[in-house]
C-alpha cells in the first residue's frame, strides 16, 4: 500500500464542524429522534411520582403493553414509482381542518408533570394547526387555553355527571369560549387501579416527603418551577372545598347511562365525540344516536386491564358505522407509523396522550413542539415510502396486522 500525506482539499471535503448549541434544553431536544427518547429525557427530568402517574397505567398494564405491541405487529405493504415530492397531510375532521391527522389528547394533573402544562399543549397544537383537548381534571382554565390557541381547534373532555346542573356550568363556558368538539369520556364508571400510584405513596399536590426530597436533588427544575408557580387547581371546576380524593370520587360518577348522554348531546351547540368506546355494538349504538365521531380508546390503558385493543377494533367498527360517523382511535401512539397504520384501516383522526406529556416533560413548550415534529416527520416519511401523498390514497391494502395478538373467532 503506498501512502501519502494528505492534502488540505482533500480534507475539506470531509471537514464539518458545526457551531455548538449553547442552548442546553434546545440541544436535549434536538438529540431526541423518537417519541422513546423524549421519554427518556422526560424520566430524567420529572420527580418520579410525577413521571410514574403520566407514564404508569392500570393493575399490570397489560391493556398499554398490548395496544402498543399491536402496532409494532403491523406490516406496511409499500407500492413503488409513486411520484411522492409532495405529501399533504391535512384533512377534514367534524367539520374543520387539521394540518396533520392527530391531535393533543385530554390529560389531568398536566400542571402537575411540568409547569407549563396545559398553555404548552395548546400553544404548540396552535402553532401546528392540529386541534388541543382541555380535560375536565386540566390544571388551565377553559378561558386561558382559548387565549393561547385563539384561531385554532380547541375541543373540551367531560366527565359527564348525572348533576345536570353541574356538567352544564362546564359545558356552558366552553361553547362560550368557542370551543368546537366536546369529548365525552365513558371508560371511566370508576377509577382504575393505577398501582404504581399507591406504591409511590403520590398524592396531590407532591407531598415533600423525606423520599421526594431525595428525589428532587437531581431535578431542580421541576421543583423550582413547581413551588414558583399557582399551586395547583382544577382551573375549570368551580372552587373545590374538598380534599382531592373526595374531588376524584365525586368526578366520576357511576350511575351515568345512554339518557345522560342523550341529554348533552341536546344542550351541546357543537359537534359531539364519545370517547372510550370499546365495542361494535356501543359503537352501532352511538351511530344510531346520531353522534358526530367515536374514538376508539382504553385511555391509554389506565383503566380497565387486558381490554380490547382499539387498533384491532378499528376494521370492525369502521364498516359498522364509518360512513355516519367518525372513527377517530387512541391508546398506545408512539410513532407516527402508528398514526398512517391507523388512517389506513379507517380512522379519521388519532390523539396522543403520553407521547404529548414525553415532549412537556423533557422541555416544555419546545418538548411538545418536538413531539409534534418528530410525529409529523414519521408521518410524512411513512407515506412517501409506502408510496401515497395524500392520506386518502392510505387504504386497508397498506396495512397486515401480523396474527400474534389477533383475537381468535368465537366458536
Ligand atoms: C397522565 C394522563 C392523564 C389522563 N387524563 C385524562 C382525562 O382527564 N380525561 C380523559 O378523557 N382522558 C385522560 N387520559 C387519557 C388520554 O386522553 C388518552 O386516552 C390516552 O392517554 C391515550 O393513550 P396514550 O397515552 O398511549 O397516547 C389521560 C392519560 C394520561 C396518560
């Protein structure tokens, strides 16, 4: 082998120095290329009780770990020399326009995982075009989350009580703020048991514990931000007397039916979601109601274990009653292949939960800045490579559902 020394235009080439970020928080976010690495960053930064109530889900979090294994068990099947320069990602959803075919899940306690909580959510799905969800249990009020995203989709996640008196005060002041969709959550009769909860002994707000204190030493921030902001409070219910446990017992409310239902239904100006069904024949049911969409969901799994995975629902579900009404899907969202694979087997729109909170607890507004981003550019990637630039071009043709987890027929 014969050697020479080699000549400064042969380095330059391969000379690429970039400037450094001195932006510590920009460059975190930026090493971060999946929903599982803002995780990561997320697990560093959040007091454990914190991390572990947005992360945990209920009894042995089977209904989670099976949702998220059913996407991971999808086979895209690609069609080749496409002209795919362009994807358009927007679509009409209940009537209005969204940039991209998800949305920002209702989430409770959102305060409580990082300070910005509720106003990061919503600033970032402003500035996406994609629509925000404000839970019942949100830590912002109605009123302040329509001041962040004034011009874009806002929706509203009721727990719906069988006191008319009181769902309407709350219904009242989102239709008066102008929020569009109103999300009626059904999974939750009772709460789940969300045991990594008690094993952390959480409670609301953190108690500072001889062991949360520990905690704290290596998450600064998050306590600096916590005790220098407004304590807690559900900024849509009216004052609360009461401790939060007597709060949550009184939240959900096991006696509510169908009747209720139809009952908002009536007093609702906008369009109406049912969210958390689980069943064709609820579904056929809530068509023939006369509902504007459905989500298929077991919220994220924090409720009933080693429940129906909504993604294996969808086909079913989706010819029962897709052409009435909207089929939109949650639970179990980590990437945005999860997202095509659903829009291919019929669903109209998809929320992320925890994949939200990931981006909020890793940085903030610019963490959920970059969980919309890192998800957008999966969603465009996976397009193109499967060879369509419009979502409607996405067809069941697209997606196998490998057999592991697929029910087997009732005999
Ligand atoms: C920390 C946390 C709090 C939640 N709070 C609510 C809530 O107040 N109301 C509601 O309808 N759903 C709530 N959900 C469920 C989400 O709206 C959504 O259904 C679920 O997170 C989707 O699953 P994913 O987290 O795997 O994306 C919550 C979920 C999480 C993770």
């Amino acid at each position: 082998m014969k050697r020479r020394l080699p000549k400064y235009k042969d380095l330059r080439p391969l000379m690429n120095f970039k400037a450094p970020e001195f932006d510590a928080k920009k460059r975190r976010l930026q090493s971060a290329l999946t929903i599982s690495d803002l995780r990561d960053i997320a697990k560093r930064r959040t007091p454990r009780a914190a991390f572990d109530y947005t992360e945990g889900a209920a009894e042995a979090e089977i209904s989670l770990a099976r949702a998220r294994q059913a996407f991971e068990d999808i086979e895209f099947t690609p069609s080749i020399l496409r002209d795919v320069s362009k994807v358009d990602m927007t679509s009409e959803v209940l009537g209005g326009p969204v940039a991209m075919p998800f949305g920002i899940a209702p989430t409770g306690f959102t305060r409580m995982m990082q300070s910005e909580g509720e106003i990061a959510g919503a600033g970032a799905a402003a500035a996406a075009g994609i629509p925000f969800a404000l839970s019942t249990m949100g830590t912002t009020a109605i009123e302040d989350v329509k001041a962040v995203n004034p011009n874009g989709r806002n929706w509203f996640q009721l727990y719906m009580w069988k006191d008319r008196d009181r769902s309407m005060a709350l219904v009242d002041r989102a239709a008066a703020a102008g929020f569009d969709t109103l999300l009626v959550t059904v999974d939750v009769p009772v709460a789940g048991a969300r045991l990594r909860d008690k094993r952390n002994g959480f409670s609301i707000p953190p108690q500072l514990t001889a062991g949360t204190v520990i905690n704290a030493i290596p998450r600064p921030e998050w306590w600096v931000n916590f005790l220098t902001t407004e304590p807690l409070a559900f900024a849509s219910l009216d004052r609360w007397s009461g401790t939060v446990g007597e709060l949550l017992d009184t939240m959900f409310d096991p006696t509510v039916t169908f009747d209720d239902l139809a009952w908002i239904k009536d007093q609702w100006p906008g369009k109406l979601v049912v969210k958390g069904v689980q069943n064709v024949d609820d579904a056929k049911r809530l068509a023939s109601m006369g509902v504007d969409g459905i989500t298929l969901s077991n919220h994220g799994g924090r409720q009933l274990d080693r429940a129906p995975i909504p993604f294996h629902l969808l086909p079913e579900v989706v010819r029962e009653v897709g052409m009435d009404t909207e089929v939109h899907l949650d639970t179990g969202i980590m990437s945005g292949a999860d997202i095509v694979a659903s829009v291919a087997l019929g669903a109209r729109f998809t929320m992320i939960g925890r994949a939200y909170l990931y981006g909020l607890m890793a940085g903030g507004r610019e963490g959920v800045d970059r969980t919309i981003e890192i998800l957008g550019d999966q969603i465009a990637r996976t397009m193109r490579l499967l060879g369509v630039s419009t979502l409607e071009e996405l067809t069941p043709k697209h997606v196998t559902q490998l057999e592991r987890l697929v029910p087997r027929p009732r005999a």
